[in-house]
C-alpha cells in the first residue's frame, strides 16, 4: 500500500509540472487546424441531441470545464482539448453537431460516446456516431471548406498540413465483444480473432480518411480496459488489479495497431501517421497499478449518477466515473502523446514532431 501511494504522489507531482506546460501555449498555432475522430474519451457534446444513454450533458461532469456542463465525460479538459492548446488552439475545438462554417476553418470535433470501429458497437445504450459515419461527417466538412475557399487546390493543400488523431476501439470491446449476451462477436470469435477483424476494418477506415485529405495523423492504441472501475465492478479480478482477461485481448489488438500504422506509411506516399502507445504511457514505473476508484457516484452503466457530488479534489483521483479518466488523467496523457518522454510512448514521432513535418 505504501508503494501505491508513494507512486501516486509522484504521478501527481509530474502531473502538477505538465499542467504547467499546457498552459504556455505558442501564440500562433502550429497547423492550421485539428479534427478529431473517437469516442466518449474525447466527445465534446456530439451526442447531447442523440436519443442514447451515452451522453454527458449532466452535472457532475463539467464540474471544472470553464464553459461548465458541456458534454465531455469528465470533469475537466479532455485529452483532446488539452492536445489542441499544446498545439496553440486557445479556444477548443467545436464539436461537428454545433459547428459552424467559420468554426471549420480551425477543425471539428466528431467524436461520439459508444461509438466504435464496427457500426453495430454501442447499440444497446442508443444513437451514437460510428466511425464510419464520423469519416462521412468529415466528407461534408471537406466539401463545405471547399465551398468557403473557393479553390480546391488551396483546400487539399491545406487539408495536408492539419493535425488529425484517431481515438477508437474502447467501444468495440467494452460495448461489443465483452457483451456475448447483446452481440454475436465474442459467441462466435477468439480473442486473436476480433482483434484481426477490428485492424482489418480499421486499415480501411485510416486509408479513407487519408483519402479525403489527411496526411498527419495520430493513431491512439487502447488502454487498460481492465482497469477500469466499470469493468472491475462487473468482472471481478480474481485477486489481481485488473481484469487480466481484458487486458490481454485488448493487448492482441495494441500489438497489431503498430504494424498497421507502419504499413500505411509505407503504402501512402504522403501519409504521417503515427502510433501512440496508450499503455505504455499509462503504466507506471515498478508496474504497479494505479488507483482505481471513480471520483463520483456510479450508475449501473458506469456514468456518473445524474446530479450527484463528486469527490472534493478531483486532483487526487485517475478516474471520474467507471470508465473514463479525470483532468489530471486526461493531462498525463496528453502531455505524453505531445512530448513522449520514452521511445515507447509514440512511434514513429510524437504529436509535436508530427505538427513540424512537411507534406
């Protein structure tokens, strides 16, 4: 116990120091604009007007967003805001159900709760933006850029020099395969199996997007589902800190996602794209496993109960609700997908090298 709170001051030590850092912002922003892709880990109220449960229009969440309760799964700044500042971006990114044409020039937001790789993952809490409909968003936005630029030339051009990063396949486990009694993938696949049918379909979807005009993108494997509180809850661990089982099939999936970023940098003549390793960010020295405990009341779903107090300093907790990370969590990740800090962290490059390249 000693270990895990001698450990836990440390990460909350370089935590306080790379909070720090996300505020000295460059003036200027370093690409002219930022779209992001994924699910609830960086949704920003696309799924406020859905009809599902996958949806964070509530206190507690929101607690110490500046704008207040706006839809983002935490109480805070998610990973995604904070890459957006590191990046230069002094107002965050809009979300596509709300943003406007003279907001587009900077990026768009589509991420949405629940959403996967699969079009079916998520269908047991309600609507929720798959990626593959999060690519036919982004078609629309190209099309409208096009239209207030007036040259297609100049809007492919600038297209290329734009920053893109692609957070999925949490929901294609969690809300999916882990679920046999709602979805036929884990009745009828093995675990090796899933992972080679979500990187296949995944191959595809990063080769459309670099087809409607992306050239540096950032790839976000999985973290450690089976540390979550939700899934902890509804397991068990059978002793251990997680659910192992979790762990190593979202493992299966993580050991394909490098390859496959490789290979599209070689198949794609213009194409930067880049692998970061979420658990290797997330795994604390000596290995020992972070707190696990939510900071606010669950539902049974793993959200936050509707209304109710979250706990006093937010700074003291790795988790907000069942699944999803605090500010502090969201920063350490970011911050470490930003500047990696080890080789491990991201490959080929980090996002701020990724933001210098030419096209």
């Amino acid at each position: 116990m000693a270990s895990k709170l001698v450990l836990l001051f440390r990460f909350l030590i370089i935590v306080a120091l790379i909070q720090f850092q996300t505020v000295i912002t460059i003036a200027q922003p370093q690409v002219p604009c930022y779209f992001i892709f994924g699910d609830s880990l960086v949704d920003n109220g696309n799924n406020n007007r859905l009809r599902t449960e996958a949806k964070a229009n509530y206190s507690p969440y929101g607690t110490d967003f500046p704008l207040g309760v706006i839809g983002r799964f935490t109480n805070g700044r998610t990973s995604a805001d904070i890459i957006g500042q590191l990046l230069g971006f002094t107002d965050f990114i809009p979300p596509f159900a709300t943003a406007t044409n003279q907001d587009i020039i900077r990026g768009v937001n589509y991420a949405s709760g629940a959403a996967g790789i699969r079009d079916e993952t998520g269908r047991e809490l309600g609507d929720r933006i798959s990626l593959d409909r999060q690519l036919l968003n982004h078609a629309t936005i190209v099309s409208r850029l096009s239209l207030l630029q007036r040259n297609r030339t100049f809007t492919n051009e600038y297209l290329k020099k734009c920053i893109y990063t692609v957070n999925m396949g949490s929901n294609d486990y969690i809300n999916n395969y882990l679920m046999p009694e709602e979805y036929i993938a884990g009745r009828i696949y093995t675990p090796d199996q899933f992972a080679e049918l979500l990187i296949r379909q995944y191959s595809l979807q990063l080769r459309r997007l670099y087809n409607l005009g992306a050239r540096k993108i950032a790839v976000f494997g999985l973290g450690f589902l089976g540390c979550t509180p939700a899934e902890i809850a509804r397991f068990g661990t059978n002793g251990e800190p997680c659910v192992e089982s979790i762990n190593n099939a979202t493992m299966l999936f993580n050991v394909r996602l490098k390859p496959l970023i490789d290979g599209l940098n070689n198949d794609l003549p213009e194409g930067r794209f880049t692998f970061i390793n979420v658990t290797s960010i997330s795994t604390p020295g000596d290995g020992v496993v972070l707190p696990n405990v939510p900071c606010c009341q669950l539902r049974s779903d793993g959200q936050c109960v509707p209304n109710s107090i979250p706990c006093p300093d937010r700074n003291l907790f790795v988790w907000y609700d069942g699944y999803h990370p605090t500010e502090v969590g969201n920063t350490f990740l970011a911050n470490r997908s930003y500047t990696a800090l080890s080789p491990t962290d991201a490959s080929p490059y980090d996002i701020s090298r990724l933001a210098q390249l030419t096209v």
